[in-house]
C-alpha cells in the first residue's frame, strides 16, 4: 500500500500555490532553487533582524536602518525572532513536527501585547 506525502500547510505555502502550484510542487519535492540577487539580499536583511532581536548585534546594521524605531521598539518589547506556531485542523496548539500538525506558522518576530493577543511582524525587504 502507498502512503501519502503528508505535509502541512504554511502561509508561504499558500503564496507559493497561488502563484504558482508548480513552483509548489518543486519546494514539496525539494528541488533547488537556483539563487538569485534579490533572495540572496532578502536572506541576508531577514539574518541580520533575527540577530538584532536576538541581541547578537548591539548596533542596529545600516541595512536596517529605515526601519530603525521599528527594530529598537521590538527588542524593547522582547519580541521574539523565528518563533513558530503549528496547530491541528481544530486550531489546538501541537508540536512543529507532530503527526497531527495541519498548520505551521514562522514568524519573523512576535510580542504579546495582552494575553491572549499576539502581534505578528512580517519583514519584507523588496
């Protein structure tokens, strides 16, 4: 008996599917994306965030430097960087990798602002 792939769904994987199933299907089957400039600098803006949140760097890096209040605000606030949700078709919290796992969500920075509300921030560099 055949068993099928089983895979979650992701906001970025629904971006993927409407702009193209195809380009989908080859991130499901892990085909290589040839790099290119543009996901290079996307990549490199997205690390340096993470390690601004994280406080590995203590100077904001001047790639950063129009979103300087923004950034100074999060790590003010203790967001959080590269956090991760995953939820089973009911909504319920499960692990990343659980059999159950329906849904996956990596944020590029979170923060509570009162529980039970979560603040999302999506970094786009384009």
């Amino acid at each position: 008996m055949k068993h099928k792939k089983k895979f979650a769904w992701s906001y970025s994987a629904l971006k993927d599917y409407e702009m193209c199933p195809l380009k989908r299907r080859f991130k499901l089957d892990k085909v290589p994306t040839p790099p290119n400039k543009y996901m290079d600098r996307g990549i490199a803006i997205h690390e340096l965030a993470e390690k601004f949140l994280k406080s590995e760097l203590q100077e904001l890096p001047t790639e950063l430097s129009q979103l300087k209040a923004g950034m100074k605000r999060l790590r003010r606030v203790g967001a959080i960087a590269e956090g991760q949700l995953a939820f089973d078709r009911q909504w319920r919290p499960t692990g990343w990798f659980d059999d159950d796992t329906w849904f996956r969500a990596k944020l590029d920075a979170c923060y509570a602002v009162a529980s039970p509300v979560l603040q999302i921030v999506d970094f786009k560099s384009g």
